[in-house]
C-alpha cells in the first residue's frame, strides 16, 4: 500500500524542497513508484525537476479544489517511476478558496485517494507556512519528515511544528506518524553544524535519521538545469546522502 509523507517545516530554507526531489528520484532509481506533489506556490519542486512552471494547466491547485481527479494532474517525469502532481504561482489563492469549505483540511486526502494504491511512496513538498495548504499535506499524510538545518536557530519554530503535528494528529489524522527528522545542509568543518548534530540527536534520539544530508553544492546547482541529484552528479556527496536516505526509508517501512 503506498505510505504519503509530508516534507514540511514552516522555516524556510531549511531543505524541504532539495530533499523532497532527491529522496524522490532516489526511491525511483531504487525501483519503488514515487508520486511527487508540490504543494508550495513558489513551485520550486515543479521547476527544479525540469518542468516549466508557466505551462502548468493543472496542478496542485485544481487537485484541492477538486476541479480536477489527481490522475488527470499527475505528469510523469523523465525520471525513472516518478511522477510529479505540478504547482503554479496561483496555488497561492488555495487558503483563501478554501476557508469557508466544509472539510477544507481533508481536499487532499479525499483526492489521493484513488491513486495512492499506484505508488509506493508519495511525497508532498510542503510550503514555509502551516496554513491550510500544509494542514491538507498533514491530513492526507501517514507521516512527516522535518528538515533541520545545521544553521543558527536550527531549533527555532520546531516547537510549533511539533505542536501543530500534535494538533492534526488529535483532530483530523489519529495515525499521523513522525517518519523522521533530517539533519541538512551539514558541514563537518564547521563547531556549530556539529553542535546542531549533537543537540538534535541527544534531544530526539531515534527519531533523527542516521543519515545527515552534508552540504554539497551539487544539491543547490541540480534544480537550475531542472534535474535531480542523480541525474545531475550521481558520483556526488549529495547523490550518495539521498540515496543512503532512501535505502533507510525502505528498510525502516520493510
Ligand atoms: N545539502 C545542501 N547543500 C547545499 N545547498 C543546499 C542543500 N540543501 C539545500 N540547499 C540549498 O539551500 C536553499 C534552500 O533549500 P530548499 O529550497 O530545499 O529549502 P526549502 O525548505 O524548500 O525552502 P522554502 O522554505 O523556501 O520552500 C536552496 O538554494 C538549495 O539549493
Ligand atoms: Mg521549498
């Protein structure tokens, strides 16, 4: 049965997109059927896997407000087994259409439902916020993966995140799980990226996956030429980090 994560932390710039493509593209080359779905307007997920964001007609946003079945919006990639549900700019104008709907934080539960048996994962890029857009991405998902970078204020805001996913998970989604959270964007030579290793791990133990995504300026070139990690560099540090995350992910759902 397909298993829908949640990438999402209401930090920006954080990794969320980055991991969201690679992990993707990494769990197709390790021949498990993805489903990538941009929930965030700014459609970085969208471009950086190699689709002109101008063209998209339907997308994430027709998918919430059900004017289109999510078979009609997925577009296959030209990667192997993954497919990409788009997002436009206008994806913006979701929270406002949505508010005053009956069940607005289940539209994209209720859509995935007729193809979440044709994958085996299926990721939701989640936008800086916890707006409606994330509450549907948190709803629809059997778990969450949390982007934490190795940065200053690593910690800030996870508290409120914690707290929303506590929220959801009483309200809306009783089986909401924490998948993981993922340390990003590290640098061994750096004290500071060691010190958020450090403090993340002694505070949530097993719920930090063991790989930790180093940084890797590969990552940040891939999504201009609109390809994934492991099309771009697939001998790079950052191939090798998300590939690692994903043979983790597979054995941890075995
Ligand atoms: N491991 C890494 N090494 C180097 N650069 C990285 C790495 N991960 C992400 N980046 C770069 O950092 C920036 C932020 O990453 P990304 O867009 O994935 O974050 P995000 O959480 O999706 O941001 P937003 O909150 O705006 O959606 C991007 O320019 C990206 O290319
Ligand atoms: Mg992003």
């Amino acid at each position: 049965m397909g298993k829908i994560i949640a990438i999402a932390n209401q930090k920006g710039g954080v990794g969320k997109t980055t991991t969201s493509i690679n992990l993707a593209a990494s769990l197709g080359v390790l021949e498990k059927k993805v489903l990538l779905i941009d929930a965030d307007p700014q459609a970085n997920a969208t471009s950086g896997i190699g689709i002109d964001v101008e063209s998209v007609e339907l997308g994430t946003y027709q998918l919430l407000e059900h004017s289109s079945s999510a078979k009609e919006a997925i577009i296959k990639t030209e990667m192997p087994n993954l497919d990409i549900i788009p997002a436009h700019i206008d994806l913006v104008a979701i929270e406002i259409e949505l508010v005053d709907k009956d069940e607005r934080e289940y539209m994209m539960k209720k859509a995935l439902q007729e193809i979440k048996n044709d994958y085996d994962y299926i990721l939701i890029d989640c936008a800086p916020s916890l707006g409606l857009l994330t509450l549907n991405a948190l709803t629809a998902a059997d778990a969450v993966i949390i982007p934490i970078q190795c940065e200053y204020f690593a910690l800030e805001g996870l508290g409120k995140l914690l707290n929303t996913i506590k929220s959801v998970q009483k309200i809306h989604n009783p089986d909401l799980d924490i998948e993981g959270l993922l340390l990003t964007m590290y640098d061994s030579r750096l004290r500071l990226s060691n010190q958020v290793v450090e403090e993340v791990q002694k505070h949530f133990n097993d719920m930090v996956f063991q790989t930790i995504i180093q940084r890797n300026v590969k990552l940040s070139e891939a999504p201009s030429f609109g390809e994934s990690i492991i099309n771009y560099d697939a001998a790079s540090k950052g191939a090798t980090n998300y590939l690692s995350l994903a043979k983790e992910i597979i054995n941890k759902n075995a």
